[in-house]
C-alpha cells in the first residue's frame, strides 16, 4: 500500500470516528437524567474510541469527560465549576480529579 493510499485511509478513519464521538457525546447527555450509568459507559465509548484510533477531542467535548475516572461530567451532579483569577477549575465529584481552564476578561480600552 503506498503512503499517499494509507494516509487517505487514516483521514477517511479519523472523520469517522470525530462523527462517531459528536453522535456518542449527545447520546450521553441525553441519557444523563435517566440513566446516568448509560451515559457513562458512551463516555468511556469515546475515550476508547480516541485512544483507537489518535485523534483529538474537539474542546467542548473534552471539557466534559474527566481524563482520571472516564465518567461524563455535568455541572451541579458530579462536577464543581469555580472561578477565580481567570480560570474556571472543573471538578469531579467522583474521583476528586481538577482541571483549569483559562478566561479572559473582557478588556477595556485604555485612553
């Protein structure tokens, strides 16, 4: 197989699975208020899926699945959102895991 072929392969894969995530990502946060334990085997689904096939998460997406313990993350369940200095710190509930996550202000115009 030549380079120019397999490297073809590897984007049509790559597309797929970014589709495959988008769908898996809703499906989880539909499933949520029901059935929470569904909405995280997706979650795990994704992480599995990304590891697979080496493809970035988009960040909407990322900010949303906790890297320790894999689970879906949704404000006020099973994550803690604070802010302080420009950041917003993501935590989970379940496994005490935090992120930070960058802002910034709006600016002023000086005169």
């Amino acid at each position: 197989m030549s380079k120019r072929r397999y490297f073809k392969k590897r984007e049509k894969e790559k597309k797929a699975a970014l589709e495959r995530i988008k769908i898996l990502f809703k499906l989880a946060k539909q499933e949520f208020p029901k059935h929470p334990e569904r909405a995280h085997r997706y979650a795990r689904m994704i992480n599995d899926l990304v590891k697979k096939v080496r493809v970035r998460l988009p960040k909407d997406i990322k900010r949303f699945i906790c890297r320790q313990c894999s689970q879906l993350l949704v404000p006020g369940k099973n994550l803690k959102v604070k802010s302080s200095k420009g950041f917003m710190i993501y935590e989970c509930l379940n496994c005490s895991n935090t992120r930070k996550y960058g802002y910034e202000k709006e600016k002023r115009d000086k005169k």
